[in-house]
C-alpha cells in the first residue's frame, strides 16, 4: 500500500459542455456529475493535513466552472487553504 502525502487534482464535475477530438471525456462511460459540498470540504480537510502540500488543481477531465458552486467552492478552499497555491484549467 502507497501512503498518500499530497492531492494534486481535485475533480468538481464531469461534466463538460465541448467535445474536443483530443479529449476522452466524451467516451468516457461515467455519470456526469457534480461533487457535493460535504464531499469537497471533506477533501479540503484531508489536504490540509499534508504538510507537504504546496498546490491544489481544481480541475479534472470535467470543465470546473460548470460546477453550480464553482465560485463557492473556490472561496472555500482560499479560506481553509491559505498557503497552498490554487490553480485551475478551463476551457472558457
């Protein structure tokens, strides 16, 4: 078994609103989704307790600003993460 140190990735939804011919996301057999609040503030807390954690990605294969909470969830993790680098990649 592999201790987990750090979270690089956090996906906020699998949703994703393009159907980029590089991308698998629209192959992929999986329920598009949001993750829910109680879920992200129990990741918020399980990132907080690696001190190796430097950086935070609130991306995945789904487009994070389609999450309906998507600025709510931001704010979040600045407040209870605030020296660990928040970053993100979006298709908008």
């Amino acid at each position: 078994m592999i201790k987990i140190s750090t979270v690089h990735q956090i996906e906020l939804t699998s949703r994703c609103n393009l159907r980029c011919k590089y991308c698998v996301h629209h192959s992929m057999a999986r329920q598009k989704m949001d993750m829910t609040r109680e879920t992200f503030e129990r990741v918020l807390e399980l990132v907080a307790g690696f001190p190796e954690q430097h950086e935070l990605n609130l991306c995945g294969i789904g487009e994070s600003t389609l999450h309906p909470q998507f600025c709510e969830f931001v704010a979040l993790a600045r407040e209870r993460l605030p020296n660990i680098d928040l970053t993100m990649a979006t298709n908008g």
